[in-house]
C-alpha cells in the first residue's frame, strides 16, 4: 500500500508562485463582486435581473422537455445507486437526447445551448439522479468541451468536437495522489522528443470521474521549467489524450460514500506518446486553462444545489404535513416550521444565486469569475444545511434507505442517498476553503496593488517611501468616499418593501470595504495566513451578493405576478443581514488566535490521551 506523499515537494512561496503565475490578473469586465469588495453596490450590473433571450428559450424548449420525459420514464436513481453503475442504455439515450453536447456550438454537431439551459438542465438530472449528473458535469463542465471550446484551434475543434458532441465520454485529469488543492506539486510530467514532435507522458491521476469510460481527457502535466527573471518558473500544460493510446491504463475504479454510479478512476500513463498538437492553448498554461474553464464550469455545482433544496422543500412539506406526533402535523411544532420556513427562503435565494449567475454568463462583457466561486461555495453550502434538515424533519426515515422504507410499503423518499451524494459537493471543484482563499485573494487585490508594496517586508527602503507616498494619496480619496454615501430612503425605492435590503447592503458594502483595508492595516503582510478572518470578509460579501440577487429575482417574479417571491425573499434577507452583524462583530473579536494554538498542540500530539479508550 502507498500512502500518499504528505510532505509538499514544493514550498509553501513556490506552491504560491505557482497559483499567482496562473491568476487572471486584470479585469476586463464590469464584475458586481469585485465592485462590491471594493465598497460600491452596483445594482445596475444586475438589475432588472437579466433573462434569457425569447429565441434562446424556444431553442432550448423541446430538449429540456425530452430530457424530462426521459429522466421520468427511464432514469432510476435509487436503482442506479444500488448497482453501483448508470446502465448503458441511460448513457446511450442521454447521447441520443444531445445531453453531451449541450453547449457544444450546432455547427460541430452540438446543441449549442446557453450556459442557463445547461445549468437547468443538470439540475433536472441532479433531481434524479447524482451519478448521471456526475457524469454529464465531468464530461462538459470540466471534461474536454468546455476548454477546446474556449481555446481549442480551429483545427483541434473540428477533430475533437463532433466526436464530443455524439457522445465521446470526456474527463479532467488534475488530482494527484500528492496533489489535492495545490496543484503546484504535479508529479505527472510531459517531456519533449528529441524531435520537438511529441511529449512522452509518464505520472498517475486521481479521483478522475468517467476516467472508466472516457474516450478523450484533458490531463495537466508539468512540461519543462522556463527561467523567468533569473527564476525558474514551474510549468503545467494541458494535452488532450486519448484513453485508447498505448501506455494508458485504468488502474481501479474508485469508490465513494455517496455519487454510487460514478465512474471515477485511478489512471496510470506510462510512456504515452501525446502528439505536440495535442496540446491544449500552448505550453505552460495549462493551470491558467482549468481555471478559467471552472470560472463557468464551477456554475453546475450551484445548479445542482438547487435542485437539492428544491427536492428536500418538497419532501420536507409533504412529510410534515402527513406525519401526526403529539397529536399535530410535526410541521406544526415550532421546531419543524423554522426549519421549513428558513428552507423556503434559502432555496429562493440560492436559485437567484446561480440563475443569476449563469445569465450574467451568458450575457457576455462580464467577468464571472467571483459571482461563480461564490455561487460555488455558498449554494453548497447552504444546501447542505437544508438537505441536513430534512433528514432531521423525516426523523428516523430521513436516515433509511429508499429501497427500505419501499419495502416495508412507505413512500422511498431518497433522504438518505441525496445526503451521501450531496457532501461532495463541497469538496470538489474548489473545497469551500479553496473557493474561501480565492474569493478573498480577489476582495484584497486592489489593497494589494496599492499598498502591496508598502506591506511587504522585501520592499527595499527606497521604494517603500515612494509607495506610501502613492498609497497615502489613493486611501485619502477612497477611505472617506467609503465611509460617506447615502444608503438610506428613498434610494432603491422601485424594490418596494425589499428596498429596506438593498438599501441595507449598500450600507454594508462600504463596511466591508473599509472593513477589509482595516484587516490589512492591522495584520499587514501576516492577513493571509488569518483565514478565519478574511474568512469572514468573503461570508458578508457572499451573503450581500445573495441579498442582491435575492431582490432582483423576487422584482422579477413579483412583476410577473408571483407577489408572494417578495415575502421569501425578505425572510432570507432578514436572516442574511442578522447573519452579516454577527460575522462584523467576529472580525477582530474572536477566539481564532487560542483555537490555532490549541490545534497545533492537538496536532503536535499533546491531546493523544483523549483518544484513549478507542478500540
Ligand atoms: C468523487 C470525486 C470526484 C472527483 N473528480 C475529479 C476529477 O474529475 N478530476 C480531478 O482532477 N479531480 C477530481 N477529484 C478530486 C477533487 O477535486 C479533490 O478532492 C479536491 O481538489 C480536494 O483535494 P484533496 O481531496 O486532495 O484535498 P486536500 O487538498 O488534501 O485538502 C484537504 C483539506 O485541507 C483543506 N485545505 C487545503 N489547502 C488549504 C489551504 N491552503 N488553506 C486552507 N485549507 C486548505 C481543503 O479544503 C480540505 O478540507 C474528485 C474527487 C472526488 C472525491
């Protein structure tokens, strides 16, 4: 057995270098987010919440209601849970339906598809069954489409994207036994041919889903090291390779508490030779590929926790209305009804989320970047929180197998399976940590570029008189302009009674502005190992983000004659803005510093007689 490599083969600067080397460093378009971090509530970015095009939605009509038909006729998620595998002929009827290629342009045999229908689309198949989407997700959220569309040549589109679009199973190939969130310490390595044609490939990949199955992968390879400014800078480059060639192997298909039918691999290359035109966008970018094909590839998660709290509202208003204890229905009971109550309001708000999201996608001259990482990272986590409840709300049933509770003749509500197949989602594509330390990188970056170097304790002295200089000019216009502004009535007055929120986010934002320079003032260069704290900054920013969103959809609705979005949406603000007091009140006040140095003193093994008594 091989345990996997704990000590970092690169270090902690270097794994940053690293990272930093392959960040989009400038913003070529409006963001709300990075506005917002910056202390200024860009409504208009938007509001009235962006909606489809009438053509887009007509196109898109007939395969979302084939793809219903099929998921309700031939798609058992419980069954699929149990084999442990999707049957062959769901695969093939997906492939007939188009459903792997949905976003695939038409002129390369796709659906050609907007970003919002393949994100209602999955969550259709997330309502049934979580293997089906894992294999959908992986093939064209992360798989091969998604980054030859983005930046294939003409050439590798026209060789790769029919067979995609048919059906050709595609997958990502990142993780490392020694390589999780970091992907600095890749180990798999490409090494030219004398002739310059090829590159050999020899490493192994982890965790890799549809790795079973699929025809083509994107795999990431270290290529060798450039020198930069007298440095040497690591590479990582992205190659198209298919699982047919030589030297490929499936080493063992992987096997998970929850995703049961997932086919998730452990691959091996050995000697395998990749063609040069293989490679995806060119040498040495291939960090910078995957991230900015998660920037929309991260938009299916949120999509997916949606139709997760839909189902458990769902479940959770049935069951509480049918199951009688103490002599009333238990959603009666205080205890339950907060918990259906909240529920409501969170799944209104994480559906603004990510419908938000995914429009603003694909409306173009917008930067997704931050709007998706916090989609990512707050619908998962808030949905798990729901699904969580439900459990709680069925009681004993919550944690029965659907097959079961069928046998015994109650109705399978699959609470069980939807918990195991949910938890991941908070793991991959961005752990909520990773999606923490990003969004944050991004709230500190115009800090940065101002104060940045003043903070650093390399900066020679020289230049340090004249960055205070340049630093003490810029906060003397932005700090004022960030306490001073008017977030009261009668602005935002069109949003009726949910003006209150946005008014309130207004308020708020400038708070988290000046919030943050504070952070850096106090801490200087050591904020960035203060996670709890910038932490912190990105929870308000991504609660204000959902209030926002919250208030432009229930506009929306409420324009559309559903006035009673307006009562969901207030609640969920209600609850978001006690939720944003209390993180203020912890930025600086807080235990974190004791709670670190009691963790290494658990980690330096002072605590191992607790663990006494353990079998
Ligand atoms: C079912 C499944 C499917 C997957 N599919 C794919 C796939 O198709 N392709 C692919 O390439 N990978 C895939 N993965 C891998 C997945 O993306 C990784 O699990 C994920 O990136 C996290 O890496 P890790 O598990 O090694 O955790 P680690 O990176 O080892 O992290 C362990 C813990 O430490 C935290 N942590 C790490 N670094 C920091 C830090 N700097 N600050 C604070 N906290 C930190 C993490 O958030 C996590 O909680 C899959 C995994 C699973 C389980």
């Amino acid at each position: 057995m091989t345990a996997p490599t704990m000590a970092p083969p690169v270090s902690e600067r270097e794994a940053r270098d690293v990272a930093e080397a392959a960040r989009e460093t400038e913003w070529h378009a409006p963001s709300f987010l990075a506005e917002l971090f910056g202390g200024r509530l860009r409504m208009d970015l938007i509001h009235p919440h962006p909606e489809p095009s009438a053509d887009d939605e007509a196109r898109a009509r007939p395969f979302l209601e084939a793809l219903e038909r099929f998921l309700r006729e031939k798609v058992d998620g419980d069954a699929i849970d149990r084999a442990g595998k999707v049957p062959p002929e769901v695969i093939e009827g997906l492939k007939a339906l188009g459903a792997f290629g949905i976003k695939i342009p038409r002129e390369y045999g796709g659906l050609g598809l907007s970003q919002l229908h393949y994100t209602r689309a999955i969550a259709m198949v997330s309502s049934v069954c979580g293997s089906t989407v894992a294999l959908l997700s992986a093939h064209q959220s992360i798989g091969v489409p998604g980054p030859l569309k983005a930046f294939g040549t003409p050439e590798q589109k026209k060789r790769f994207l029919p067979r995609l679009a048919k059906g050709a199973v595609s997958a990502f190939a990142l993780t490392e036994p020694g390589v999780g969130s970091d992907p600095a310490a890749i180990q798999t390595v490409a090494t030219p041919t004398p002739d310059g044609e090829a590159f050999i490939l020899n490493g192994e990949k982890l965790w890799i889903t549809n790795g079973t199955i699929a025809e083509l992968m994107v795999v990431m390879a270290r290529t060798p090291s450039v020198v930069v400014n007298g440095k040497e800078r690591r590479q990582i480059t992205a190659f198209i390779v298919e699982a047919g060639w030589p030297g490929v192997e499936v080493v063992r298909r992987c096997d998970f508490m929850g995703l049961k039918g997932i086919e998730n691999a452990v691959l091996r290359f050995t000697n395998v030779r990749v063609p040069r035109e293989n490679v995806l966008w060119g040498e040495g970018k291939g960090l910078k590929l995957a991230l900015i094909t998660l920037n929309t590839g991260r938009l299916t998660l949120p999509a997916s926790s949606v139709a997760a709290a839909k189902r458990c509202l769902e479940i959770s208003r049935q069951w509480a209305n049918q199951r009688v204890q103490w002599g009333q229905p238990v959603g009666r009971h205080d205890a339950v009804a907060q918990k259906i109550g909240r529920m409501a309001a969170d799944a209104f708000a994480l559906e603004a989320v990510s419908e938000l999201c995914s429009t603003l996608a694909d409306k173009g001259g917008y930067d997704i970047r931050l709007e998706a990482a916090i989609a990512k990272l707050y619908n998962s986590e808030h949905a798990w929180r729901i699904v969580d409840d439900t459990v709680q709300i069925r009681g004993g049933r919550g944690y029965e197998t659907a097959q079961s509770l069928k046998a015994r003749g109650e109705i399978p509500w699959p609470v069980e399976r939807i918990m195991r197949d949910f938890r991941i989602n908070l793991i991959f594509e961005g752990s909520s940590e990773i999606m923490h330390l990003f969004i944050a990188r991004e709230a500190v970056d115009r800090h940065l570029k101002v104060a940045g170097p003043l903070l650093d304790p390399r900066t020679p002295l020289g230049t340090k008189a004249a960055a205070l200089l340049r630093t003490g000019v810029f906060y003397a216009g932005w700090y004022p302009s960030r306490y001073f502004g008017w977030g009261r009535w009668p602005r935002y007055a069109e949003f009726g009674r949910l003006a209150t929120h946005v008014r309130f986010a207004e308020r708020m934002s400038r708070k988290l502005a000046r919030t943050t320079f504070h952070a850096m003032v106090r801490f200087g260069p050591r904020l960035e190992k203060r996670q709890s704290v910038l932490f912190r900054l990105v929870d308000v920013g991504a609660d204000l983000f959902a209030i926002a969103a919250a208030c432009s959809r229930a506009e929306m609705l409420r324009k559309r004659g559903q006035p009673e979005a307006v009562e969901l949406a207030d609640l969920f603000c209600r609850y978001a803005r006690r939720r944003i007091r209390a993180t203020f009140r912890t930025v600086f006040s807080n235990e974190d510093t004791r709670t670190y140095a009691l963790a290494r003193q658990v980690l330096d093994g002072k605590y191992t007689w607790m663990e006494a008594g353990l079998v």
